[in-house]
C-alpha cells in the first residue's frame, strides 16, 4: 500500500495508545502508512508471563509492549522471523512455561540498562521494528472495576474487581474502572509523542482493560485535551464476553465519556457490519464532537481487523479529515 503523505511528502506523525490484539491490530495497520508512529502502551496486565514476571522481578509487565513490537516488524524475513520469535512461548514442564521470549528479553534489558524507554528503543532496532513503543506510566499499575451484578445471585449489587485479568473476564456489568496508585505518573517521552501529533489512534481493543486505563492517567489526558492533533477512534468489531457483552457501538462512545467527559473526538471508525443503529452512533459522535466513519475492516476469516482494509480506513480519514497544507 502507498504510504499516505501531505503536500509535503512527509508523513504524518501517529501515536496509537491501547494494549493487547487490539492496539497491534491498530499498529498492524498503521505501521502500512506512516513513517512516523509511536506506540503508547498499557501497563496493567496482570496475568499469565507477564503477571509471573511482575510480581517475581517488580517490572512493568512486558507482554502488551511485547505484542507492540510484534506488531511493527516487518513483511520482510527479518520482521517476520523475530515476530515470531519474541512472540514465541516455551512448553515445558518447568519454571520456563508459559513464558514468552520476548518478555524475557525486555525485562533482561530493563536490568542491564535500568531505564525501560531505551531498553524498549534497543528491542525495536533489533526487531526492525517501524516505529516506536513506550509505556503509559514508568510504574506497574493495578486495574479495579467496579461491577454490577457481578455475582449472578446478586444482580443489583454493585462489587469492586481487582486486576486487568478478572475486569477481562468479569461477569456482570462493568460500571467503571480506576488505576492503583491514583492519578499515576505518565512517561515524559509518551506525553511529548501525542503533544507532537499530527494524529491520535485510540482502541480497538478491550475496553475497560486496554483502552480506558490511558484516561486515566492524568498528563496523558492533559496532552489528549492540549494536543494539535486530531483524534480517531477505532472501534470493536464486536462486544467482548465479559467486560462488554451486549454492548452496542454506542455504548462504548458512553463509557469513553464517562470516563473523559472533557476529551473530545474527532472521527470515530467503525465496521459497517458492525453498526446496526448508525441513527445512534452519529449521535453518540457528535456528543463527542466528533463524526463516524463507516468502512469494511473486518477481516473474512474471522472477528478480526484486517490489516490492509484497516490501514485503508486510516489512510483516507487522515487525508479527509487533515489539515490543509502539508503535515508538520
């Protein structure tokens, strides 16, 4: 695919926040048509080689930024072959199973270089990655929901959840989410990138568990709200078991408001399929001062984005929705 360009020829700068199968579907994409793309990643994943990982060494838990740098190597041997490989997890009947090479790499390099931004820069060089992958906070953060009806017996009862991985999967209905330690502090470097902008990428991805928690990280949702940039976001194919079953596109634009009632966005992209009440959705938009983008970015085989169609969606809202004369 041709890379998108302004006047100029230069590319515009995208920073894409998320976390999981989500946001390296959303870079998967990007990676197609900006030269310039940072990766702004979620750093409160407590389960599998990652929650093992944390609570063993107190690292940030790697494996969200592991799927990042995945996500950016290449279509060329190199990229494919060290996808693969730091995607890789042992089998075994030891203390390796269950974990992936890439995390066991990230955290060497934390140890060795004591600063996860360079160490991160280093696993992108050898990777060939194309593009850049920081953390949302220099801190590892906990995830708490708050949740109705999280005991079937109980519908009405409102409990609070601990941890990325049970708010993943928690039955009942999701009312909010917060971060432990509150207000937490951002990472400079990933402040700067969505300060310097040309476009922001929020979702797809798991909602509660990998999108929200960037709002709730104050300098990041003072750059959000400060930025020149405009601002897409990517919706859901479809609601998630669990913490957004039987969610409408629309009620996903009502959680992001909840949760940043003074963010507003751009355009919001959804699959065409994908949107019953498109009545309801603009609606929902334009709460957000925003406007929908409808496209064919599911992929054929299966409730996932395809990459190309994806990167197509992309490409023309950031030429019809850009400023006018050449990208900074």
């Amino acid at each position: 695919m041709r890379r998108s360009a302004g006047r100029s020829g230069v590319t515009p700068k995208v920073v894409a926040l998320g976390g999981g199968h989500g946001l390296s579907a959303s870079l998967s994409a990007l990676r197609r048509i900006t030269q310039d793309l940072t990766a702004v990643v979620t750093v409160a994943d407590d389960g599998g080689s990652s929650g093992r990982l944390r609570e063993e060494m107190g690292v940030l838990p790697p494996g969200d930024l592991r799927k990042a740098l995945a996500a950016l190597c290449g279509d060329d041997e190199w990229g494919r072959t060290w996808s693969q490989v730091v995607q890789h997890r042992f089998v075994s009947e030891g203390e390796l199973h269950g974990h992936a090479v890439g995390n066991l790499l990230i955290v060497a390099l934390w140890e060795q270089l004591g600063d996860p931004v360079a160490a991160l820069e280093w696993v992108g060089r050898l990777l060939g990655a194309h593009g850049r992958v920081l953390p949302m906070s220099a801190v590892p953060l906990e995830l708490t929901a708050t949740v109705r009806g999280h005991d079937p017996a109980e519908p009405d009862e409102v409990t609070t959840v601990h941890g990325q991985a049970t708010v993943a999967l928690t039955p009942g209905e999701v009312q909010e989410v917060q971060l432990v330690p509150h207000d937490p502090p951002a990472v400079p470097e990933a402040v700067q990138s969505v300060l310097d902008a040309d476009w922001v990428v929020l979702g797809p991805g798991s909602w509660f568990s990998s999108v929200m928690p960037h709002l709730l990280v104050p300098d990041l949702v003072s750059a959000l709200m400060e930025t020149r940039a405009r601002k897409v976001l990517a919706l859901n194919l479809a609601p998630q078991p669990g913490e957004t079953e039987g969610f409408s596109p629309q009620r996903h634009l009502e959680v992001l408001a909840r949760h940043a009632p003074k963010l507003t966005i751009d355009v919001v992209l959804a699959d065409e399929a994908a949107v019953l009440d498109r009545d309801s959705l603009i609606q929902a938009a334009e709460r957000l001062s925003g406007t929908v983008e409808l496209a064919r970015v599911a992929a054929p085989d299966g409730p996932r984005h395809d990459p190309e169609l994806l990167a197509a969606a992309f490409d023309r809202i950031f030429r019809m929705h850009g400023r006018i004369g050449p990208w900074r």
